[in-house]
C-alpha cells in the first residue's frame, strides 16, 4: 500500500463498514457533512463575507474531504499500530 493509498484512501471506510456499526458509520457521515458546511461558511466569513465562487468551494470542499479522509485513516488503520 503506498503512502497516498495509506493516508488518503478509503480503507478507513472499510474499516468502519466492517469492524464498526452502521450508527458509527452514519456519525461519521454526518460529521463530514457538517464539517464541509463550517468549512464552507469559514472560507466564506474569512475572504470578506462574500459569496464564493464554485471553484473557491470545490477548492474547499477537497482540501476537506483529503483531511477527513486523512483522519478516518488515522482513527481506524495507521492509528491502531
């Protein structure tokens, strides 16, 4: 498993699918969604209280899914050595 695969893939995902419960599944679902809005509404609070562009919000909405994948990978793979 590379290092891209390791930290950013989707293995925590089937980690949680197999070793937890749907409710935890679920939890964690949430808790991305709403994360993604307080990053969303953070960006736009910071660049001036401006509507962003679709780009500006795709560009966010990334960078947060890579960090949430991040610490999904954390919790239930790279964390558990």
């Amino acid at each position: 498993m590379g290092f891209i695969q390791q930290w950013f893939g989707f293995n925590g995902w089937k980690s949680l699918s197999t070793k937890g419960s749907i409710f935890a599944t679920i939890f964690y679902r949430i808790l991305f969604v709403l994360g993604l809005a307080v990053s969303i509404i953070t960006y736009s609070y910071a660049s001036g209280g401006d509507d962003p562009s679709l780009i500006w919000i795709t560009i966010v909405g990334l960078t947060w899914f890579l960090i949430f994948q991040f610490l999904i990978n954390l919790i239930f793979i790279n964390g558990s050595r």
